[in-house]
C-alpha cells in the first residue's frame, strides 16, 4: 500500500483530528494534544521516514493510547519536506 504524502503540518492536523475522536480513559485522551512530525531516516525500505520528539499537553493516563494513533498514521503517512531549511535526522 502507497503511503500518503503530507506535510508535517497536514500530519499534525490529522492526529490531532485522531486524538480528537480517542475515546480512551473515558473520553479524557481525546484532549490531548498532537505532536509535531519531524523527519529521519527510514531504518528499512517502506519505513516510517518520520518522528515525533514527545507528546505534548497529554492527558493523565492516555501515552499508550496517544502513541498508538502516532505509530499507526506512521504507518499510513510519509512526510515531506516543505522547506530546504528542516532539521532532517537530527
């Protein structure tokens, strides 16, 4: 399956839609914030060519189930580079 293209700030809104709709710990997760895609190497062909540095304004409770929405739209997304100027493999 082809991975979607987006940019980082198309990949952040569509966690935080995710995020949104989690209704994990009775619906407190969906209250959580989405973390910032940055770019990294793929460690395998077809890997994900991207990352998060932290979870951001996470609700108590909710890092397995914030994580789980990273690592499947990890998954489904490739991120592009918009600007020559990313921090690329930090």
């Amino acid at each position: 399956m082809a991975k979607k293209q987006a940019t980082a700030a198309e990949i952040r809104a569509e966690l935080q839609r995710r995020i949104e709709l989690c209704a994990d710990r009775d619906g407190s997760c969906c209250r959580s914030g989405a973390p910032t895609p940055r770019l990294t190497r793929s460690k395998e062909g077809g890997g994900p060519n991207w990352t998060v540095d932290g979870l951001p304004e996470l609700a108590p409770g909710c890092f397995g189930a914030i994580l789980k929405i990273v690592d499947q739209a990890r998954l489904e997304y490739e991120l592009t580079s918009s600007s020559s100027s990313d921090d690329i493999y930090r």
